[in-house]
C-alpha cells in the first residue's frame, strides 16, 4: 500500500477532501492530510486565496514541506488546487517521491527550479471547461508537463467546476470523482 501527502485547497481542510482521503485509506493506503490553514476554513475559493496570498503563498509551501519532514522519503503527493504547489514541489524536488496526484491545478515544472522528474509517475485531473484551470494556465501547464514528462497523464472530466472532487461542496460531482478514484488507485496500486 502506498504512503500519501494530501494538500487541501483554498476553502481549507474541508470535509469533503477529508472524506476524499477516508476513500483512499479505506484501500489500504495510509493518507496524512495536513491542515495547511490551522483550522481556518472559508466559504468561497476567492476569500481562502485572500487568506492565502495574506499568508503568503511561499509560506502555504512551506508549511508543506514542513509536514512532509516529519514523514518518511517514499511518499506520494497530492493536492487540491492550492494544495498542488506544496505537491508539485515536493514531487519534483524532494528525493524518494514516488508519485504525484494534482487535482484542478498544475505549475510549469520550471516554477521549481527543476525538470519534473522521470521516475515519477504523475496523474493531473480538472474538468475540461474550469475557469480556473483553463483561463489561468494550468491546462497549459499540464499539457507542458505531460509533453516533458515520461510518466504523466492528463485527465480532463466535462463540466466547468473547479473543486468537483470535493463532497462537501455544492459544484461535487459524484460520477466524476468515481472515476478519478479509480485512477488514483490505479496509480496508488502501481506505485
């Protein structure tokens, strides 16, 4: 079973990427879900970014990989939107990673300072007409990292929520989130 560091996204450690987490855990796999907010949690993706860029989305990053020196090198990371730049970091820069999971977001790999890594198999989910991840670049950032990447895939859902993995929000899709499960298994199993 595979070993994961799961960052949640601007609303905060919500229910559901808490219930998102008891899935995989329910498989097997062990998940450690880091509260990167201390217990704050907002209403609207636009209110956590605020709080987040207060912070200091550096800060956000690091208390990232603050929670990962705690941890074991071996890991797999995942992140929800927010949540992927603690994730993409940590895939591409901290040794031993063995996998990546970026949910409704990606980075150019170069915004680490470093090309993503060969052996790391990374999946990359978003719904094909997200606002926020098509308008603000992730989708090409995506495509970038799937291009340079051996191991990478795309997976894009229709729809046009950003956070449809989450349970406990009113944009969920549940048949959507069934079948990106299933992937991430696929992975988590394969890794």
């Amino acid at each position: 079973m595979a070993e994961m560091l799961l960052f949640h996204h601007a609303l905060g450690r919500t229910d559901g990427v808490v219930a998102f987490a008891d899935a995989l855990r329910a498989d097997g796999h062990e998940v450690h879900t880091p509260d990167l907010f201390d217990g704050r949690t907002f209403t609207s993706i636009e209110e956590g970014v605020a709080y987040a860029e207060e912070v200091g989305f550096g800060e956000i990053i690091a208390r990232g990989v603050l929670a990962a020196d705690d941890l074991r090198d071996g890991l797999v990371y995942g992140g929800f939107s927010l949540g992927v730049l603690p994730a993409q970091q940590l895939a591409q820069t901290r040794a031993g990673a063995r996998g990546a999971l970026l949910f409704h977001s990606c980075v150019p790999p170069t915004e680490f300072g470093t090309a993503w890594p060969d052996q790391v198999p990374v999946q990359i989910h978003a719904m094909e007409a997200d606002p926020w991840f098509v308008d603000d670049g992730d989708l090409d950032a995506a495509r970038e990292l799937v291009s340079s990447a051996s191991r990478a895939e795309l997976f894009l859902y229709p729809g046009d929520q950003h956070l449809f993995t989450d349970a406990s929000l009113d944009v969920h899709d549940a048949d959507a989130t069934e079948v990106v499960l299933r992937r991430v298994r696929d992975l988590l199993d394969a890794v």
